[in-house]
C-alpha cells in the first residue's frame, strides 16, 4: 500500500508481501553465502563528503537533498557502494585474502520525480541485493562466471527461462573519454564475452555503450506478458578504487589496486517481488506462498479434529488457514482457490474416523505438468503430508 501521509514512491508492505520479501532476503543470504559473499551492515545516512569522494554528489541526478546533524551535513544513501569501501578501508588486505566478496540487502534512497513514480516498479526507496567484489585483475574472468552461476541459480529457482545479456563495452574511436588503460578494458570485455558464452546465455554486445569508469553485462527478463524487465547488473569498476585509495599487498610485496564488481541480482527486490506477482500470476511456489495449507472442514462436526490438524501444521511451521465459517464446502474450496493457496486438506467424517485429511492440490502449470494440479491427491496421514510439503519447501520445488 502507498499512504499520503507517508508519502508517495514510500511504498509500505503488508504482512502477506512483507513476508515475500523477508523469505527473498533469505534466499539471497543463503544462496550468495554459498558462493562465498559476506554480508555486511551498513547504516541509511552517511555523510555528504563521502559521496563527494565517490562523485556521485556532482554527477548522479537521483541524490535526495541533505540533511543537517548538528554542524554536518548528511545525505540519504542512492548507493551501498562508498558504504562497502569504508568497510574494505576498515584494514590493510593481502592477496591471499582476495577476492573479497561484502553484501548487503541495503535500502537505498533516490529522488525520483512524482511523474516517474510507479508503483513498485519505480518507488524512492529500494532494497537492492547489492554486492561489491574486491578482485585483483588476474581473477575477474573467474569472478564474472561465478556471478553469473550465481545469477543462473536464482533465475532457475524462480523457473526464469527467459531472459538474454547486454555487454556494454567501449568505445575504440574514443577511447580517451574512458578511465583505465586500453589493454586492461579489453581484457575485461573479453572476459564478460567469454563468461556469458560459457553460460550459454544469450547475448548482444553494445559498443561504446559503457560508462567511463567500466564496462559491465546487464540481465534482461521477459515476464509473462512480454515485457522486459532490466534485473541483474554485473559492473566493472576501474574508477572507485582510485578514488578511495584502495590496495591489497600482493605476492611480490607491492600494493596494488583490486578491480571492483558491483553485482545486484535481483536488483531492486521489490521490484524483482513485482515481476514475481506476474511470472506467477499470483501462485507463488508453496516455498514463497503466504499461506501454504488451507485446511477446511466440511462441518461443523469436524471442527474439533481440523483445529488439531492446523496446530500441528502450525508446529511444523508450515502457513496454515483454518476455513472454519459455517459455509458449504463448495464455498470454501472455491475461496482457497481463488486465493491460489497451493494445498487444500478437506476434513468430513471419514477422514475423522481414519484419521487422515483429504489432499487437493492447487491448479497450476507446474502441477498440471506432474499431472497434479488441481487434483485430489486422495486421504493421507498427516504426517506424511507433513513430510511431502517440509520436502517440497526445503527443495524450493516450483
Ligand atoms: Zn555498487
């Protein structure tokens, strides 16, 4: 919901959709520490210097206007960027240490105009799943593969099939206008080429459409209506850590610069929530359904036995409602599958006197391709139940 009161572009999230992206934030934390990223902290205010160090003050056009505490004048972060800088600069680092990988699911603030306000998609505060990649040179072909086997692995866990690369690269007319050398540009472009080819994704090459601090690949997806969506940004960074002075000792006791990559793969996550809504239409994977188990009795009779089988739902943590209005049952299944909640358990007299719940589940795409969807997949005992939905949930089956 927007509330004027808070302000427009602020969106504020509801339970159901604050849960979604509390369960997208722990997907990111898993998946990204099983590739080796570190998450950090890092607060929403910092000081306007700190992005006069980083130019974005006298050159990003979304900076929201500062604020004073006491004699300092402070700024709303657009960027996690400088934030993770001053935690690389928190000590000296050796090459053994690199790459140094910090994370963080940072909500970031920008002035975008009223008129370009739009709903979740464009808002004036953000979570990105931001990520700053401190790489020396040699290792960025490595690094670039593995954010893209990284990026592969959440696309596929959505089941996001389609989506295709754009490389921004230099321009060699007017190679003057970039920063860096020549030979280090073109190895890098080789390398985003090389790691995108080896990921057999789709790809354009855009020549000169880099900006002048690095070249960089951008994710494009395709939702279910056709539109395309830009999500994942892999950067290549030359210029900041220049401008913040940061080395590593390397083998041969020199200091030497890291290269940086900023990697964001959902981008925004509620944006990447609002491209969800539309892949799925609203049915979300049972992992990501705000309620995952509608149980529903089909009379009164049977209220006492299902209000035992939602607490022990509930004790597996498993989402549970409890469809207990005197309504038909006719009623009350078109209601929980309206509301696309993946599994249905009915419960009459017979399933009492077994002491079992009739299954239904959800009419889906995927279902439908197991042949499931909405089917009844007959009486169970609930503890098999129970272990079929904490399976398919740890699985993050689609
Ligand atoms: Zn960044």
């Amino acid at each position: 919901m927007f509330s004027p009161s808070v302000g427009p572009g602020f969106p504020l999230l509801l339970p159901k959709g604050a849960l979604i992206r509390r369960l997208l934030e722990e997907f990111a934390y898993e998946i990204k520490t099983k590739y080796g990223l570190t998450f950090v902290w890092t607060p929403h205010v910092a000081k306007s210097d700190l992005y006069k160090q980083s130019k974005h003050w006298q050159k990003y056009d979304a900076m929201m206007p500062p604020l004073k505490i006491e004699e300092d004048e402070y700024t709303l972060k657009p960027m996690n960027c400088p934030h993770h800088f001053q935690v690389y600069l928190n000590k000296p680092w050796s090459y053994r240490e690199l790459p140094l990988r910090l994370a963080e699911n940072g909500t970031v603030y920008r002035f975008e105009k009223s008129g370009e306000i739009n709903g979740l998609l464009r808002v004036r505060a953000l979570t990105q799943d931001d990520s700053h990649w401190f790489v020396p040179h040699e290792m960025l072909a490595e690094e670039i593969h593995r954010a893209l086997s990284l990026t592969k692995e959440i696309y596929s866990t959505f089941g996001l099939k389609n989506f295709y690369a754009r490389i921004s690269s230099h321009d060699p007319k007017n190679f003057e206008k970039y920063l860096g050398q020549k030979k280090t540009w073109e190895n890098a472009e080789k390398a985003l080429e090389e790691a995108v080819k080896k990921q057999k994704i789709q790809y354009s090459i855009g020549i000169g459409e880099a900006v002048f601090y690095g070249p960089k690949i951008d994710i494009m997806i395709r939702d279910s209506l056709g539109r395309e969506w830009q999500v994942t940004t892999i950067q290549l960074d030359f210029n900041q850590p220049e401008n913040f002075n940061l080395l590593y000792r390397d083998k041969d006791g020199q200091d030497k610069r890291p290269a940086i990559l900023h990697v964001a793969i959902f981008g925004s996550i509620e944006r990447f929530m609002a491209i969800l809504i539309e892949h799925f239409a609203g049915a979300f994977p049972l992992w990501l359904s705000p309620v995952q188990v509608a149980v529903l009795p089909i009379s009164d009779k049977q209220v006492k036995y299902a209000q035992k089988i939602v607490a022990e739902l509930q004790e597996n943590n498993i989402r549970t409602d409890f469809y207990n209005k005197p309504e038909s049952i006719g009623k009350k299944i078109r209601e929980a599958e309206l509301r696309k909640i993946p599994y249905m358990l009915i419960v009459g007299e017979k399933e009492q006197k077994a002491k079992t719940v009739a299954v239904r589940a959800r009419n889906q795409p995927a279902r439908r391709s197991l042949g499931e969807g909405g089917k009844d997949l007959g009486a169970m005992k609930l503890d098999k139940f129970i272990g079929r939905v904490l399976k398919e949930i740890k699985n993050k089956s689609l």
